[in-house]
C-alpha cells in the first residue's frame, strides 16, 4: 500500500510525463475524474451538478511552472474561467494553485497575479480558494494569503490535518474561509503525521476546533466516518447548516454526494478541468489504489 502510494506520487512529479500528457487528451481512465479539457466540456459537468444542487469549485489545471510566460498564460486561463462562471451564471468558485501562476518563479510575482485574479474574482463576487500544495510551499502560500486578506474577503485557503503546525494556523486564519482536508502530499515525520489513525483524529480535532470559529468551511472528505461524525457534532452542538459545507472530488462517490445535497447540507464538488490533467490525476490514484481499476479498465477497452 504505501509502495503504490510513493509509487503514483512518484509519478505525478514526472515532468517528462506531465508535459508529455497535456498532448494525449484525457487517458488512463483520466476522465471520469476530470471534467474535460476546455471550458465548455467543464460547463456542462457543473450544469450537471448543479442541477443536483450541487456547487462547483473549479481548478483549471496546472503544475510545473517554472517560467514567467507560462504563469501569465496560467493567469490568463484562470481568468477566462471566472468571465466564463459570471456568463453562464453557473454556482461556482474557483480553485487557484499558487506554483501554477509564478510562486516557484518569485513570490512577489505569483502575490501580484493572485491580486489580479482576486479582483477580478471580487468584481463577480466569485471566491477564490487557494489550494494548499507540498510543505516546501506552505509557508509561501500562508505568506502570500496573510497578505490578500488584508485587501480581499473573497480570498481563502486549505488546512492540511496532517501536519502538526495546522492547529496553530488554524488559529491566525479564524476569519478566512478555509478547506479542512487530510492532506494529499507525501511529507516526512518531522513535519506530519504518518498513520491513518494519527490523521484522522488529527482531522476531527481540527474540524471540532473549526466549527466554532467564526470563519465558514468546508470539510472535504469522501470519508464517511468523518462525515458522520460531523453530521453528528453540528447537530449536538446547534450550529446551523450555513456555516460550513461538505466538498468532495469530480467522480468520487457521487451518489454520496446527491445524498448529502438532498438531505439539506451544501455541497460542492472540486471540479478540475484542462490539458494539465496527468499530475492531479496520479495523486488521486496515490491516495485510492482501487481507482488504479478505472486505469487498468479504460487499457483494456482501448
Ligand atoms: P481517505 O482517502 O483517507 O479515505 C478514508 C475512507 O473513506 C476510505 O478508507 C474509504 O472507506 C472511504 N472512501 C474514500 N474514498 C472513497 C471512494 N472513492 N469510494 C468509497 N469509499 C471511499 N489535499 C491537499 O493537500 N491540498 C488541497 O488543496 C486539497 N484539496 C482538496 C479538495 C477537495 C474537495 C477534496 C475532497 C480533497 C482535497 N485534497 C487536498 C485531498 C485530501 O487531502 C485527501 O488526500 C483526499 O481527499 C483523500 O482523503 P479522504 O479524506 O477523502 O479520505
């Protein structure tokens, strides 16, 4: 199991693979988890979803940035995303990954291409979440969002329960709107938790602690357990419904999701699209090695 986990993650850091990919179109099973790789094959997943009173959060996919062009053509993309989302009037925020539009290039690059995308996020009333990447990148991101929520309310992050500094950010971030997940990087023990079990009650701890502060969140899990027992801790301790929402991924547990829409809880599904699938789609082979079924599937068929 950890084997196949280091193996995928191993794989989406390939960058022959990763540029190679953005050429093949959605493979390997690829689009049962990727809504598409143009704006209008995304617009019709989040009809879709939305139909099912289900919102969107959408990541216009993209890893390995390392020059100045391809961050603004990143950018670029990002915005014609949002003018998109304000046009077809569809219920949906975006997603935003900092190293995709300049953070490995120059912070002070990447924080005036956020500001650019936050404002014109704020013209729409659109929210943009920042994605939370590996650890070499989380003091960077927390820099670069520290600043933006000075300036911007639309602007937001995502807490990784298994890190051991997450409470602690936890508590400078209690106004901001944030996404609890477990975390989906490989980190080493001197910076996260390393056990399934270490994580999980990491996770509850910090969704316990979240749920009273003043900030709205979203809990994205596909675990049930954890969904229960937030069902569970919302219930005994009155907090109303609209404080925070469940959010899962594109193609994970979809009647899961319906369910959950219907009995009342707002729902939002990640929904990634674009050339850039390969990596995005590694890391969730890495996290549910019986997704690598869909993989072997879509081979066999061809
Ligand atoms: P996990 O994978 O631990 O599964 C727990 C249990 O749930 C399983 O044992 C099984 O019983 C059940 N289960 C899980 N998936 C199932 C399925 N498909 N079908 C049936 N049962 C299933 N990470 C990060 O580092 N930065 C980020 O910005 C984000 N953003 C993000 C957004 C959204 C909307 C989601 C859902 C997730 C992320 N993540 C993330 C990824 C996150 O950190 C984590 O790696 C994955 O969600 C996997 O962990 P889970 O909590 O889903 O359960």
């Amino acid at each position: 199991m950890g084997l196949t986990k280091d193996f995928f993650i191993a794989l989406s850091k390939n960058q022959v693979l990763n540029s190679g990919a953005k050429k093949w179109g959605l493979k390997l099973g690829a689009s049962k988890v990727v809504a598409g790789t143009d704006i209008d094959s995304m617009l019709k997943s989040v009809k879709e979803l939305n139909a099912d009173g289900i919102s969107a959060t959408i990541d216009n996919l993209g890893e390995f940035v390392y020059s100045r062009e391809e961050a603004l053509e990143a950018k670029k993309n990002i915005l014609a995303t949002l003018e998109a989302i304000q046009q077809h009037g569809v219920s949906a925020h975006m997603s935003v990954k900092l190293t995709q539009i300049g953070l490995d290039v120059d912070p002070g690059f990447c924080l005036e291409n956020m500001r650019e995308i936050a404002e014109a996020a704020a013209r729409y009333a659109i929210f943009i979440n920042i994605d939370m990447e590996d650890y070499s990148h989380l003091q960077p991101t927390l820099d670069i969002l520290h600043t933006l929520v000075k300036e911007f309310d639309n602007v937001g992050t995502v807490i990784q329960a298994y890190l051991y500094r997450s409470e602690k950010d936890l508590e400078l971030l209690k106004t901001v709107r944030l996404r609890l997940v477990k975390g989906a990087y490989k980190e080493i023990s001197e910076v996260s938790y390393q056990s399934a079990q270490d994580i999980d009650s990491n996770y509850l701890k910090l969704i316990k602690i979240r749920l009273q502060q003043p900030g709205f969140t979203s809990i994205a899990t596909h675990d049930h357990v954890i969904i229960d027992e937030v069902k569970r801790f919302v219930k005994e301790h009155n907090i109303p419904l609209d404080r925070f929402e469940f959010q899962m991924l594109y193609g994970f547990r979809t009647e899961l999701q319906k369910q959950l829409a219907q009995e009342g809880y707002t729902f939002t599904v990640y929904v990634p699209f674009g050339e850039d699938w390969y990596g995005y789609y590694m890391r969730r082979l890495a996290e549910r090695p019986q997704n690598i079924n869909l993989a072997l599937k879509s081979f066999v068929s061809k």
